[in-house]
C-alpha cells in the first residue's frame, strides 16, 4: 500500500480553492436557473401542443 505525502497549503493556495470553488458554485446555480426558467417558460407552450389537452375537432 503507497502512501502520498501532501505539502502544506500556502494562503495563496487557499485563496486559489476558495476562488475556483466560489467560480464553480456560481457556474452551477446559473446553469440551475437557467433550467428552472426554461422549465418555466416552455411548460405552456407544451402544455397546448399536447394532443391530450387539444380541442376535439367538430366537422
């Protein structure tokens, strides 16, 4: 079984995995919003081309 040694971390590192951290987590509730709001937005459009919900058609 190896074992890794690991360095200690510098504050210059720790503000560098905080601030990736920090780009990440924004990257991903925008993409979540992003989502949510398509959801949204396209559920009308989707809700009146389904054939279950269309009108019956009278001749």
């Amino acid at each position: 079984m190896s074992t890794t040694e690991t360095g200690t971390l510098s504050p210059v590192n720790l503000r560098e995995i905080e601030a990736r951290a920090h780009q990440l987590r924004a990257e991903a509730f925008n993409s979540m919003l992003r989502a949510l709001f398509r959801a949204v937005f396209n559920a009308p459009r989707k809700m009146v081309s389904c054939p279950a919900c269309a009108r019956p058609l009278r001749g």
